[in-house]
C-alpha cells in the first residue's frame, strides 16, 4: 500500500511539473505514464499499458516489450501467427511520448518491427490483478524525434 502511495504521491509531481512547464512555456517533459503506441493493428492499437525497451545496440537494433490487460483479441496473436508462418510482414511502431496534458512531447519509430514473443502475467489466485499479455518486438532500426 506505501509503494502505491510513493507511487502516486511521484507521479502527481510529475504531472504538476509538466503543467506547469507547459503554461509557462518552458520545454515540455515527457510523463513515463503518459505514450501512445501506434503498431499497425486492425484497431488503432493503443491500449498499451507498459512500454519497456531491452536495449538498443549499437547497431540500432533492439527489442521492446508491450504489456496491455488481456482482452481476448485476437490482433496481437494473430501477427505472430502469421510471422512464425513465414506469411507475416513487419511493420513500423510509433511511440508517442506525452505531457502530462497529453500533448506530443517526442516520437520513438521503431522501423521492421517483427513479433518475437507473446506471453501472460504469472497467474495468481491469491491476488486480485488484472491478466496481462505482453508481446516482445524485435525491430532493425530506431528514429528519435523531438515534438509531434
């Protein structure tokens, strides 16, 4: 319950810092807890809750992990059946960094983003979360951009 608290009471600090960096006009952070991601789904895709990059090499390469609650939909699942059967084709993730008033602070594209991995959350029946399914994304390149 502390941590949540901790967790909270932060993450309120940031969000007032954001703000008020934007009505003064000074240069805008980026939330942790504020992105967007865009992968080419069949629904707009952005119901992502983690984002959490592995590394990137030195040869721009690397892998990203994308966590969401589980829902049944099948989108996720269904691109890494169609890559594992040779049929599937890769595609180019944007990630889109947010102030705390949900403006466009910087963009990550991830370019030949291809599935690599789709897993679950431990299964607990003592706790009281939610079911989350996460896909690992490996991609051959990485573009930083600074606004919109």
């Amino acid at each position: 319950m502390l941590s949540k608290r901790l967790k909270s009471n932060s993450a309120g600090k940031v969000a007032a810092a954001g703000a008020t960096a934007a009505r003064s006009g000074a240069e805008k952070l980026a939330s942790a807890a504020h992105f967007r991601v865009q992968w080419g789904g069949p629904d707009g895709s952005e119901g992502f809750a983690r984002a959490e990059f592995s590394g990137i090499g030195v040869d721009g390469r690397g892998e990203l992990l994308l966590s969401r609650a589980f829902t049944g939909d099948p989108a996720l699942r269904d691109w890494l059946g169609s890559v594992r059967a040779g049929k599937g084709k890769s595609r180019t993730l944007s990630l889109h960094l947010l102030d705390a008033l949900g403006e466009t602070v910087g963009r990550v594209v991830l370019n030949e983003a291809l599935p690599v991995r789709w897993s679950f959350s431990p299964l607990d029946a003592m706790g009281e979360g939610v079911v989350l399914e996460s896909i690992a994304v490996g991609f051959g390149s990485v573009s930083v951009w600074k606004g919109g």
